[in-house]
C-alpha cells in the first residue's frame, strides 16, 4: 500500500477529441448515471438528449437510436478517437460497449461530427476511455432484473498497484428471453485497461 498522494493524477485529457475545453453538443459523464435506470448506452445517450431511442425488444440486439432525422448508420462511434464503426455495416452496436466503462460520452452534431466523425450525417460520439485513480481497492457492481426473463449484472475492479501505474478490470453479462418470437440475448464480455501515468500530463494505456 501507498498513500494516494504519491500518485500522478491521470491525464483528464486521455482519450478525449481536445484537449481544451470545446463546447460539443453534450458530455455525458460517469457520474451523470448514478441515478438513472439503463441497460445501454443507447438508454443512457437517450436519456440526457432529445434523440429516440430505438429498442428492438431484446437486450443485447441491436439497439441504437434515431438521430436529426437519420438512422443508426448516420453516427459515427469512436473508441478515444479512433473510429470503432463496422466497415462492413457502416455502424456501431452500442449494446456491445458497457456503460460502466466510460468515463465521458462526447457528443458532436453539424459540421463537428462530419469533420471530426468521418463524414458522420447526424452524430459523432467519442466514448472517454474511464479513468480510475486509487491507491485502496475500487469496486463497482451493477444488477438488472426485469421482466421477460432478463437477468444482468456489471462489474468493476480497479487499484493502482504501482505508484503511477493502475489496473481496471471489469465484467458484464446478461441474458433475457426477449419481448418478442427470436428475440432473446446472451450477452457476455470481460475487459482491462492496463494504465502508466509517468507525470500529470501524460497518460499511457493498454485497453
């Protein structure tokens, strides 16, 4: 154990599009969704903006959301900047990225997210990379029980374990019937970031 204060404070820039404040569309912070009921990223983005959410009655399908008059495939997704859209499909599946794993969603709209979006027709979304700093273990568990037999849970470890150095890991799976005839999920994903923060201004990660 070490005490926090001999920590590098991780870069809060890490991830982001600027590293100067830029007034975007939206941010929707980690701390933001302590208090709302969500399963993806698709409820959460739905919830703090005025697009629709378009749920197709399963958990873990392909649930996304309709955007300034255009479908799914007109946003564009990206993972600390780097586009994450299928090439094939031409879109993103936002339930395949947990919302316990982000620590900004950067929204961009208009000519923001066609230039910074890859030619994006309504939204570019950057989703932050979380950033965890502490020198005593750090635990987060998420559970979901709903109807149509759907079960969940998300979970999250983190603990510098180094002076400078952090390991995040965290989990999630679920599973649901479905509201509807071949609706039903099963959905299952582990993930780490593995974190070097040589000074305040610098961080570097393996995700």
């Amino acid at each position: 154990q070490f005490p926090d204060s001999l920590i590098s404070i991780p870069s809060v820039t890490h991830g982001k599009i600027f590293h100067q404040d830029y007034n975007q569309f939206r941010t929707i912070g980690k701390s933001d969704i302590q208090e709302i009921n969500y399963v993806g990223l698709n409820d959460i983005i739905s919830d703090f903006t005025p697009f629709y959410n378009q749920h197709l009655g399963g958990y873990s399908t392909y649930n996304s959301f309709l955007a300034l008059g255009a479908s799914s495939r007109g946003i564009s997704w990206a993972y600390n900047g780097r586009n994450v859209n299928n090439p094939i499909l031409g879109s993103f599946n936002p339930e395949q990225h947990s919302p316990e794993f982000f620590e900004n969603l950067e929204i961009f709209t208009g000519s923001d997210a066609v230039i910074l979006g890859n030619n994006a027709s309504s939204v570019f979304i950057n989703i932050q990379e979380i950033r965890y700093n502490t020198g005593k273990p750090f635990t987060r568990l998420w559970f979901g029980n709903s109807g149509f037999g759907y079960l969940g849970a998300d979970g999250v470890f983190s603990q510098n374990f180094r002076p400078n150095w952090n390991f995040t890991f965290g989990f999630k799976s679920y599973n649901s019937l479905g509201a509807y005839d071949n609706s039903w999920g099963n959905n299952w994903n582990a993930r780490a970031i593995l974190r070097w923060n040589p000074n305040d201004k610098t961080s570097i990660s393996l995700t």
